[in-house]
C-alpha cells in the first residue's frame, strides 16, 4: 500500500524500489527519496560509488542526476 511504501522510504530512501507509477503519492514519495539520497551522498561524497548510493529508478531522472553531479563533480551523468 502506498502508506507502507512511504513509511519504507522514510525510514531509508533505498525503499524507493518498492514504489510504483500508479500509487497514490507517487510524486511525493518519490521526492521524499530524491531529498534521502542528496543528503547521504552529501555526507559520503567522494567516499562511495554513487552508482551504488542511487537506486536505479532515481538514476532514470537526468536532472536529479545532474543534481548528484554538482555534488560529487566526478560523477558522469548520461544524456
């Protein structure tokens, strides 16, 4: 149910795979995993792989990846 997957993604952004399109909430869990996992890469910056920090459906979004980006600047973000 969309209020188990947002209380999931609350407790760690990693939870974000359990999220689908057609939940009611989508936009905003999906936000809510975006902000999680800006602030865990802020805290490791260079100190971990981010390909592994960011779960696939958040490396889909350019733009939050170019947001990743300005972050860890080593970070390739397709086009």
């Amino acid at each position: 149910t969309p209020e188990v997957v947002m209380a999931g993604i609350k407790a760690d952004y990693r939870n974000v795979r359990f999220l689908l399109p057609q939940m009611e909430g989508y936009d905003d869990m999906l936000a809510r995993a975006k902000s999680g996992a800006l602030q865990r890469i802020k805290e490791l910056k260079d100190s971990a792989d981010v390909a592994s920090l960011v779960p696939k459906i958040l490396q889909k979004d350019k733009a939050f990846m170019k947001q990743v980006g300005e972050i860890v600047p080593t970070t390739e973000v397709a086009e």
